[in-house]
C-alpha cells in the first residue's frame, strides 16, 4: 500500500512542477510560483525537507559527507513509515525482515564478548552523530549506544521504557551460542526479528563498532556485570 | 504565597472574559491533570509547586512593556501588528497559529510573525540584537512572545485551517511526524506516539491523546533543565538533534509544518501559557 506511492515518483512529479513555475525556490518562506496546494502531503513534505529551505542539509556530517543524506530514507524507513501510526501490511513486514536478515555481518572469529566495564559505559552514552549547532566530535569521545534511554539494564542508573528491561539479560537467558547470536542481531538489525521496530540498526547503519558491540554484549552478559547482579 | 498573588494578577486582569482564561497557567495544568489519568503530565511534582512563582512569568511584564514601547529605526510599538486576528488584537491570538497571511503569501508560525511585524512596522533588521539575539531570558522575542503567549492562557488550542494552505502545512507536517530516517532510524513518532513512555527518567507526551499534547505543545516555557525560557522552535530543533537529523532552519517551512501539525493535535485543550518544563 505504502509501496505505491514511493516517494521517487512524488519527487520526479513536483520536480516537473517546478520546471514548469519556472522557477527556483530557496527562501525559507517565499512560495514563489510553486503552489503548495497543488502537491499531495508526501510531494510537499519532500519538498520542504530537501528544497524549501526548512532544513540544514549542507552541514557536514560525522560519517562524510552532508546532513542531506540523513534525511534520505532508505527502503526500511520507507517501508516503516506509516502515517498515523501502526505497522505496513504483511507483505512489507516480511520484505522488511528478509532484507535485514541479509544484512547481518558476523566478526572474524565468531561473536565475543568483550569489556564489561566499557560496555557499561558505552549502554549509558548518548554520545554521537548528533549535529546541528552543538555537533558530536568523534575524536573526543567514543560513540555510545544509547541503550539506557529505551531500556532498564543495571538498575543503579535509570532506564527507560521504550523497550523492554533488560535487567538480568545474561542470567536469565545464558550465555548459549543461540542467544549470544540473537542479541548480537538484534543490536545490528533488530528488524532481522522484529520487522518495523523502533529500536535503530546500530550494526548495519555504522553507528556502533564490533568493539563496541562486543563491549555492550558482555555488559549483558557477563557473569561479573551488575546487569546480571 | 505572595508573589504568586502579585504575578498571577496581571495576567488575570489582562484575560478576558472566559472561564478558563482567568485562570493561572498551573491550574489549567490541573484541571487537564483532573481530566486525565497521565504520567506525563505528573510526571513532575517539583514542576507544580514552582509554578507559582515561574521566571517565565516575569517575563510577561517585561514584554508588556516592550511590546507597548516605541522602539526600532522607525520609533514606534508593535501595537498595529496584526497577528491573524486583527491590528493590535493579542487576546486568544497565540493558539491561532501557525496561520496564513495574506500580506506574506505564506503559513507563519508566532515567531516568524512577531519577527515580520518587528522588521516591517519597526524596521528592524535581521543584524539588530533585538531579532537577531533568539536565546534566552533576555532575548527581546522570547519576552514578547511570552507576553503574548500568556494572553492565550487557558484559551483552546485553534489553529485555523479555513485556507487551503494552512491546510497543506498541517499535512505535510503530519507526514515529517511519521517519517523515519537518519542514522537512527527516528521519526518523532518513535517516541511520541504512546502513553506513559520514558526516554531514561522523562516521560514522553504522547501525540495521540490531546490533554497531554496540550501541554507539550504549550510553549514558551521555562525549561528547569536549562534554566531558561524556550519557545516551540527549541524543542523541535532539540528533538531534532537527538534524532540525528539534519537540524531545521528557525523560522524554516520545516519548523512550520511540524508546528502547523502539533498544533493541530491539541485542537480543543485549553493551553498552559507560559508552562513550565523539566
């Protein structure tokens, strides 16, 4: 249902909308000759983003390049992106969780876990990627998984409630080759899983390092670590 | 509480005759905490007891004064400014927007007016400190729009959608709201579209239920956290920042849409002006 509309064809159509005002808009409220009312919410709301000036694209981002690539969805964010709310029809559910399934890479040597203590660190962090007018400088500090705000883990530190406590994740569950390979897919694409999720795909988008993962992981796993106290 | 009487009465007599607009900002929040079984809008017990006695609300006079005074190259107040509903008529102004006007061509949100009618009454220019300085206490905006603002107190959300591009902002912004994208994946609807949800220890509004959007929306606020008086474009661009998004330019159509929608979503609950935030 969704996949009808893509926003491909709703860009080319306003794209010829323009061509044929004559005209380039740039100014931050100026509608010029391009007649809002004459687009569907889709076409306008792509043109507001990307050529409207109603967003700061040119910044350059952490990753390279410009934020402009941030706001350019991929097939997921398509696809997840239901207006009102809810999730797409089975199809795209299922399309949605075979793609990234396949996008799932595995570290050299199997999955490890790493440095609890660092892990500890990295689940609190909110530190990364974020830019506008107080950007992130990755060159100070390592980027962090954000785990905390969706999630209870140790409960010395409050957690939030996006998604489920993990409190006594590697206590509850052990640490079976099985469940070891769960996680780690769920921290790079949950979608593999639990297709349209709101938890982000910090494998397959490089938003987390194996390091990191590793880290994280024996933050929820490891005997020693107050997550499983 | 003697400040609270003091603070409090100028923005009584200031409102005009309907039940809710005589009422202090902290007991429209109650009346809504009344109507409504939510944790957002508890969430903070601290919050309501210093209401009363908010900076923002010192704010009002001083944007009274501002307001009323003859200032910029051309000598003279901002008493002709027409904001929707009328030259010089402010009461209930503020939940009418965004709104289009007729003399821009375009949908404007209260900010993006206030600086219009700034520029072209008192012909200040965009490097005069009083359009350029957006931040803060201090900043001539966020006193006027804060004066403005508490003239809306209790009134229902109403942003008109008579015109047809009102309309298609509201929409457009509805489709921004849904729509994921970035490294993390984020629309604000990840976050705004259940009840009783936390981000760490903040529980999160949710778009769907009007009684808390109300005071989501309800901006200017005093921001605890930040120790200042925010307006609704700094939260959008502080959520914006969290979501990785690109960032969007103040006073951009991005801005507007986005707040064309939220608006929107408050439609008929009464307003917290000014509110007070963690």
């Amino acid at each position: 249902m969704f996949k009808k509309t893509p926003v491909a064809a709703g860009l080319a159509a306003f794209a010829s909308i323009i061509i044929a005002g004559g005209c380039a808009v740039a100014d931050a409220g100026k509608t010029g000759n391009v007649d809002y009312t004459a687009m569907t919410s889709q076409e306008l709301a792509e043109y507001l983003i990307f050529e409207a000036n109603g967003f700061n694209v040119d910044q350059e981002v952490q990753e390279g390049g410009t934020a402009k690539q941030r706001l350019v969805q991929d097939e997921m964010h398509k696809a997840c992106s239901v207006i009102g709310g809810g999730k797409p029809d089975q199809a795209t559910l299922d399309a949605v969780r075979t793609a990234a399934a396949a996008s799932i890479t595995y570290p050299e040597g199997g999955i490890q876990l790493g440095d609890w203590q660092k892990g500890r660190e990295l689940a609190w962090s909110g530190f990364g990627y974020r830019i506008g007018h107080n950007p992130d400088d990755h060159g100070n500090r390592p980027v962090g998984g954000n785990c905390y705000n969706c999630h209870q883990l140790a409960t010395d530190r409050t957690g939030g409630t996006v998604g489920p406590s993990l409190t006594g994740y590697g206590k509850t569950r052990g640490t079976s080759e099985a469940i070891l390979k769960y996680a780690y897919d769920m921290i790079y694409n949950p979608h593999a899983y639990f297709p349209c999720t709101n938890m982000p795909r910090f494998g397959s988008s490089g938003f987390l390092t194996q390091d990191a993962i590793a880290d994280i992981m024996a933050y929820m796993f490891d005997p020693e670590s107050p997550v499983n106290e | 509480m003697f400040r609270k009487a003091l603070l409090a009465l100028p923005v009584a007599l200031a409102l005009g005759a309907t039940a809710n607009a005589q009422k202090a900002p902290e007991d429209v929040l109650q009346g809504l905490i009344d109507s409504i079984d939510s944790s957002y809008l508890t969430q903070s017990e601290m919050n309501l007891m210093m209401m009363p006695d908010s900076p923002a609300l010192w704010l009002i006079d001083d944007g009274k004064d501002l307001f009323h005074e003859a200032r910029g190259p051309n000598n003279v107040s901002l008493e002709t400014c027409d904001f929707g509903k009328g030259p010089g008529v402010l009461e209930g102004a503020f939940v009418e927007f965004p709104r289009f006007f007729e003399d821009t061509g375009r949908v404007m949100d209260f900010e993006s007016r206030l600086v219009h009618c700034m520029k072209t009454i008192q012909g200040f220019t965009d490097d005069d400190p009083a359009i350029r300085t957006k931040h803060g206490n201090a900043a001539d905006i966020t006193k006027l729009q804060t004066y403005v603002a508490s003239l809306s107190n209790g009134h229902a959300w109403n942003p008109p959608m008579d015109h047809p591009m009102e309309q298609a902002m509201r929409d457009a912004g509805e489709v921004i709201f849904y729509r994921r994208a970035g490294t993390m994946d984020f629309s604000c609807s990840t976050c705004h579209a259940a009840t009783g949800k936390r981000i760490r220890a903040s529980v999160l509004p949710n778009s769907n239920v009007p009684e808390e959007w109300t005071k989501a929306v309800s901006w200017p606020a005093f921001r605890v956290g930040h120790d200042n008086v925010r307006s609704a474009q700094h939260r959008v661009g502080e959520c914006y920042w969290q979501m990785r998004h690109a960032e969007p330019v103040w006073g951009g159509t991005g801005m507007t849409a986005i707040i064309s929608y939220w608006n929107d979503r408050a439609r008929g609950q009464p307003a917290i002006l000014p509110d007070m935030k963690r």
